[in-house]
C-alpha cells in the first residue's frame, strides 16, 4: 500500500506539531478487520436475484420473492400534521412503499437524501469511495459493527468513562478493551498511545481493530473533542491502523456556533464508520440512524441485517423524508436551531439549579451541547448505592458514575444527570433534593466509618 | 427445564442496561421523584403532532398528539405495552399454551429478527442444527457465518418427516419424553406452542403477510429465561421494534376488535387462495409434463422439481432473464449448497393470473432449452 506522506498543518500550536499522514493513494486492506463470523456472511440469493431487476425487460416476469400481496394491507391513505399546523399526505406510491419490504440498505430516495445531506456537511476526503447505509436506530448500526469488527481475542479502545450501552455490548462479546482515560475533551492521545503499545506487546493474538469514540456532547461527560485533539487522534489512529467508530447522536444539539470538524471530514484513509442518528432531532422511536464509511465495512453490517430485521422500517423512512423534503435545507436548518435553543435553555436553567443548590457540594463542566450533565460529588467516593438505594426515596434518580466505567467494580464519584425532559422547576427541586441525598450520606459514612 | 446449556457464552453474558432497569423505576414512583436518569430526547422537540390513517374500509385511525408521542418516543425493549397485552391476550386465544404462565412475549423489528435473535442466542460455531430441507434462505442466512453441523430432515407434504427426524437424532440418547396427546380443534392445525407441555417452544409470529411487511411489527413467544435473552440483546442493539409501528398495529388491532381481525384474516386467505388457483391453472397449462408439483394448502409459494434438469441454478441465474421469467432456484434453500437441486421456488402473491399464464409458459421454454443443453453437454462430454 503506497502511502504519500503529505504533512497538512491545521493549526500551528506552540506544544504540539500536528500531523495527518495522508491520503493513501489505494484503498486501506479492510479483510483485516473482518471477524471470522462476519467474513462468512453472504449475500441472500433472492438480494443476487434482484440485481436482474436493474435492467430488465417490462415483460420480466418475476416469481422470485416472497413478498406479501401490498392489496391486502389494510392501510390507505396516511396524513401527519407537524409543528406549525402544515399537513404532509403520503401519496398512494409512498404509502405504497412505506408498508412494503424494501432493500436492506435503506428507502433509496432516503438514502439518496442523507447521501447529500452528508456530503455537504462532512465533505468527506474520499466520498467517491465511500457509501452509506440506513440503521434501525445508529446503535444498532454499532452493534452490528462490532458483530462485524471483533473476535474476542482482539482489541477495541474506548474512552473512560464510555456510553453504558455500548460497555454491554462489550461485556457480552467479550474482546479485549483498552480503557483510556479522559479529560476535558475527551479520550486523551498519551494515554491512548502508551495504552496501544500495551495492548500490542501483551503477546495477544488478536490485533487493536477499533476506536469508539462520541465526539460532540460525550454520553456521559458532556465534553467536546476539539479539532486539534481530534486531529491528534486521527493520526494515531493512523499509526496503529484502527477503525475508527464515530458515534455522533448529539451533533445537531450544539450550543454555540464553533464548527468542529467531524471524523469523518478528515478521513483520508477511509478508516472511519460514522454512526448517525435522528433520535435527538426528529424521534427516537421511529427507530432510524445511519451509518457512512467504506463499502467493504458497510457489507458486512448491511448483511448481518439482511439476515435479521430484513430492512430498516419503511414507513419511518418514507415519513423522515416526506418530512426532510418539504422542509428543504432551509427548513432543516430552523428545526436544529430551534431544538439547540430549547436544549441551551434546559441546560442554563440546570446550571442555574446545580450553582443555588450544589455550589461546594459539587462539581461541574458546562456542558457546550448535548442533554447531560457530569458531576463529581466533592466528598463522597462512590454514589451508587447512595442512588440506586436511596434516591427514590430522596425523590431524585440519576444515573451513578460506574455504570459508565470500563471496570465496575472501582469506585465512582460521580453521576450523569440528564436535563432534557425536566422542567425549570423540577430541576431546582431535584438538585434540592440531591444536595440533601449527598449530605445524608456524608453523615451515614461518617457514622460507619 | 433447564435452559443454560442451550445459550451461548456471548448471550449468557448479557447483563440489564442499568438506565433502562431504572426507567422500570418510573412506574412504581411518587409524583415527587424527579427522574434525570434515562437520555430521552424532549418529545415536545419532534416536529410531528399528529396523524391520521385512513383504512381501506374508510374508517381512520386518529394519531392525537398523545398517542403521537408514543409514536416518536423511545419505548420500553419488550414492546409499547398496549400491543404487548393485545398479542398476549391473541396468543393465549389461540394457542392455550399449556405453561402460559411460564411464558413471555416480545415486540420484533419482524418476525425474522426474533428469529436471528433466538438463533444468535444459541449457536455457536460447529453446533448441530436440525431443520426441515427445504429451508427458509432467511434461516440459512442467519445460521451460515457460523458453519453449523446441518442435520437436515426431509419432509414430505406434511413437511418434516418423524421417522427421518428420530433417524438423525439416534446417535444422541433421549430423555423422557412426555406423551402429548392433544384435542385439536378442526379448523386450526394446532401450533407447536399449543402442545407445549415441556416449555420447550420459541414462536415466531409475524404481521408481515396480512397487515404490512414494511412497518416491521413481528413477534417471539416462548419460555421467559430465553425471551430474556432475547430481550437483553434487543435492548444493546435496536432498543425496541419502530414505535409508531407498533401503535398503528395495536390501534388497528382495537379498532377491528377479535372480529374485525379475523374478518380480515379470512379476507387475505381467500386471496391467496384466489391466487393460488390461477397459478396452479397456469402450471397444470405449461408445465405438466415437465414439472411435479405438491398443491400449496397456504402461504404463497409454489415448490416445483423439475426431474430432467439436474440441477436448476445456472438455468435461473445465467439464462432464466432472456426467457423474461425469474424464480428462486431450489439451492438456495438447501442446508449443503455444494449439491445439485432440482427444485425451484416461484412465488404466486403478487403476480397476476395472465403474467402467471406467461410466466408458466417462459418457464416452459426455458426447461425445455435446458434440457436440449444438458443433453448435448452430455454428448459432448
């Protein structure tokens, strides 16, 4: 593989020389990073039999699926009201096509739509070479991905503290996790790097494959990676040659107006899968992401789901870009900026309630963007059973900090508290009622010790 | 029964989310708790408010901002509880499973999915599978990455055959097995769930062929240890299956009550039956002196051999286009690829009665040039 080393200066920094070897001029060697299970999927005979419709005859007689008869669904007309009073009515082909099975890789005027969303967003370095697939919800595209990506043997990075839900999917796969801890930004590139060269000279047989990382508003600590800290990443990535897991649900839900360039917008090798999601933005339970990157990677997701849930739900697609196409781009825009102005005053208001309530008991970092808050309680070293055991009755839940370490069983100072769905008032009662849980249970391990 | 051995160290790993067993915790909570735990996005956020579906018997479904937020808001893994209760209560209806007790249910993006799940929960590379052969290429695709010992049991218009199936399993040594005599009702082959006594069954059902395959809705029935599992997968991977999908199902559902839902599976039976008819008039037209053929008594497939074709993969896939017909050659569906197959599969539910006559005809052609083929291959050779 011929690499051209071309040295791109991003920003000059007094400490820190930046540099993204790029672009290779061949593709990367993706069988590499293919699990034994996932090199063994292939392609449905029916998904080869329907290439034929491609370029074939009006007269072509086709027997071959087994799709069920679309007049005797009982379904006929569909009309949805948005914000704003305006009504989209599915036409008779669109419903049509929102109750019927439909490729495995997405609704194609869809896919076409996010193609060109993506591209204008990311301008990714290689586009030509890069596709895109429609996940049933973004986490399933990551769990499918690492179905895809892991032998047990072999290794996987991921930020510590990490998303809970991608730990459990780790915690039944079972490969080996490189734990990197964090700072105010994210996974940090000397830890990262001395935690690489542990993992490769253990003696395993398995090999580091992947980077996980959530770029923009962190589950659970709210941070933003900057560029340079992405770009140092990226290149380090690089030299171990990993994939690269960007997943960015919170994108769309940032509070200022600081462009921070994606992973994906500087992927010059065509290492990164970037997972995608519309959870945040238009709904959650329509059960609808997306995930870009390189073919061979993408095969092997869309596989494992031509294999399961046969498609992503049709009529969640159908509905997303009825409702993508008649905003168009403009609409599109006002929705986001609408919904970060909604989000920016949950999080000033939280702010707001944690300064009244839990100033010294506390602390924080502001977070840019996103729906959490990580906070650190000043004086106790583990909250878990404060909160799983006695929360409720201190009328306050949030989430303790170990659940989003890689290792469970050390202690944890802190909790996620997530301000999205809370009103004003509630916020102020509820960090009331925390700043009492915390200092009932600095006297209870005071009493015991 | 003990179920354990028959999970998979990757499933028997499989731990709760602790976020979604805390969302458990909102159901018994005083109106006081403040709950900052789960991630959901403010639904207030989602730009739809409502919906309307106007059925093809001109009654509407009205989506009211309410159930429109259940529509575009994560829900909980098992299924938006008014479906689940509503399959429960169907389930019980119609199947009386003897150990109903025992037994849990889930919501599935498809009834295939469950099925990718259940499979993925027990196998592991090398594993023995029993399955009838034919068999679904859905199954042979889920089952193929882990290079699985197929024991396949021939069938005959009943389907799997007994004699064939304790023939294959006389190297491993039975337990005792229940006698499982059964009253069955009439008009309903009884299911294996009904026979249940053992707690042994996985049920899959489906939505996909009577109310639409596109919005996803199927779902898994069986002993509540291994839906479990099932459920702890969903909860890493998908989270539920599409909720405005399973509210349109579960309003459809009460709109039509018991007797609405049956009048309407009755509706699609006697077009597929309608359907079936024309393509057995179209077969029995072109293809009888070519072609055997068991009459379908359901579904939508007709299964033909073709006994003076060795094998019907190329003949499909390389020449099948310029004759203007495409069907699925029977390989697809065999557990061992590497042999000839004579069969092939054609699928009569949306094809029309005059594209069944011409499809039948093409099909006609195509065997007969193949033939022509395979003889002076032979002569050749």
């Amino acid at each position: 593989m011929l690499i051209a080393c071309i040295v791109i200066f991003k920003y000059m920094n007094s400490k820190t020389l930046l540099c993204i070897k790029g672009a290779n001029i061949g593709m990367m060697d993706y069988s590499k990073f293919i699990s034994k299970l996932s090199s063994r999927r292939k392609p449905s005979c029916i998904s080869e039999l329907r290439r034929a419709l491609d370029n074939c005859s009006p007269s072509l007689v086709w027997l071959a699926s087994g799709m069920p008869n679309p007049e005797k669904f009982p379904f006929r007309e569909m009309t949805v009201t948005l914000e704003g009073g305006k009504k989209l009515t599915l036409s008779k082909e669109t419903l049509s096509a929102g109750l019927q099975y439909g490729p495995s890789h997405g609704y194609l005027p869809f896919r076409n739509q996010l193609k060109r969303m993506v591209e204008q967003w990311h301008a990714p370095p290689r586009w030509a070479e890069s596709d895109l697939i429609v996940t049933v919800g973004n986490q399933d595209g990551i769990s499918k991905a690492l179905d895809m990506l892991l032998d047990p043997e072999d290794f996987i990075v991921v930020p510590d503290p990490c998303y809970s839900d991608f730990l459990c999917m780790l915690s039944s796969l079972a490969p080996q996790i490189v734990a990197v801890s964090v700072d105010d930004q994210g996974m940090r590139p000397d830890i990262l790097q001395s935690a690489l060269e542990k993992a490769i000279s253990s003696g395993s047989t398995g090999i580091p494959k992947a980077l996980y990382l959530v770029p923009n508003s962190c589950n659970p600590t709210g941070t933003n990676m900057g560029e340079e800290r992405r770009q140092e990443i990226y290149a380090i990535a690089q030299q171990y040659d990993l994939i690269i897991l960007e997943d960015d649900p919170y994108c769309f839900l940032q509070f200022n107006d600081k462009y921070l360039p994606s992973f994906l917008s500087m992927d010059v090798d065509g290492r990164v899968l970037r997972f995608d999601s519309f959870s945040k933005v238009v709904s959650s339970g329509l059960r609808i992401g997306f995930v870009t990157g390189p073919p061979p990677l993408l095969q092997g997701i869309t596989l494992h789901m031509q294999a399961s849930c046969i498609c992503p739900p049709m009529l969640s697609q159908v509905l997303i870009h009825e409702l993508l196409t008649s905003w168009g781009d403009e609409g599109f825009k006002k929705h986001i900026s609408d919904i970060c102005q909604f989000y920016k005053e949950q999080r000033d208001a939280m702010i707001q309630a944690l300064k009244t309530h839990l100033t010294g008991i506390c602390e924080w970092i502001v977070p840019e963007g996103g729906i959490f808050v990580w906070l650190k309680v000043l004086h106790l070293s583990d909250t878990s059973a404060m909160l799983l055991e006695r929360g409720a009755k201190g009328d306050i839940v949030l989430v303790p900090g170990r659940e989003f370490m890689v290792d469970s069983t050390k202690p944890s100072p802190y909790m996620r508290a997530a301000y999205s769905c809370v009103t004003p008032e509630e916020m102020m009662k509820g960090m009331e009622n925390l700043a009492k849980l915390i200092q009932k249970e600095i006297e209870l391990q005071s009493t015991h010790t | 029964m003990k179920y354990s051995r028959f999970l998979t160290q990757v499933s028997r790993n499989r731990q709760p989310s602790l976020i979604r067993e805390m969302t458990n915790l909102l159901a018994q909570a005083s109106p006081e708790l403040v709950f900052m735990a789960g991630g959901l996005p403010n639904a207030q956020m989602f730009p739809f408010q409502a919906g309307s579906i106007t059925l093809k018997d001109g009654r509407a479904l009205t989506i009211h901002p309410k159930l429109m937020m259940d529509c575009l808001q994560y829900g909980p893994t098992p299924g938006y509880p008014p479906l689940v209760k509503q399959l429960k209560d169907l389930t019980q209806q119609l199947h009386s499973p003897p150990r109903w007790a025992e037994m849990d249910l889930i919501v599935t993006a498809g009834s295939q999915d469950g099925l990718c799940k259940a499979l993925e929960m027990m196998i592991s590379p090398g594993d023995y599978v029993v399955t009838q052969e034919p068999c679904y290429t859905g199954t042979l695709s889920i089952l193929k990455p882990y290079k699985p010992r197929y024991l396949p049991i021939s069938g005959d218009q009943n389907g799997m055959c007994p004699e064939a199936l304790k023939a294959a399993l006389s190297k491993w040594k039975p337990e005792e097995v229940q006698d499982t005599e059964k009253d069955v009702p009439k008009d309903f082959p009884p299911s294996f769930l009904s026979m249940d006594v053992d707690c042994r069954v996985i049920r899959f059902d489906s939505f996909s062929k009577i109310l639409s395959s596109g919005l996803r809705i199927g779902y898994v029935t069986g002993p509540k240890p291994l839906v479990e599992r099932i459920v702890l997968h969903a909860q890493v991977s998908l989270l539920h299956a599409p909720a405005m999908s399973q509210v349109l199902v579960s309003e459809l559902l009460k709109l039509w009550g018991d007797e609405g839902f049956f009048k309407h599976t009755d509706a699609v039976q006697a077009f597929y039956l309608d359907q079936r008819n024309a393509m057995l008039e179209a077969a029995e037209k072109h293809l009888s002196d070519l072609c055997e053929w068991a009459v379908p008594t359901g579904g939508m497939f007709l299964w033909l051999k073709v006994p003076k074709i060795h094998d019907t993969w190329d003949m499909i896939l390389e020449r099948a286009l310029t004759k203007n017909v495409i069907l699925v050659p029977g390989k697809a569906f065999m557990c061992d690829s590497s042999k000839p197959c004579q069969y092939m599969r054609a699928a009569f539910s949306i094809v029309s009665p005059e594209n069944m006559d011409k499809g039948c005809k093409n099909l006609a052609e195509l065997i007969r040039e193949e033939m022509v083929l395979q003889e002076s291959n032979a002569s050749s050779d």
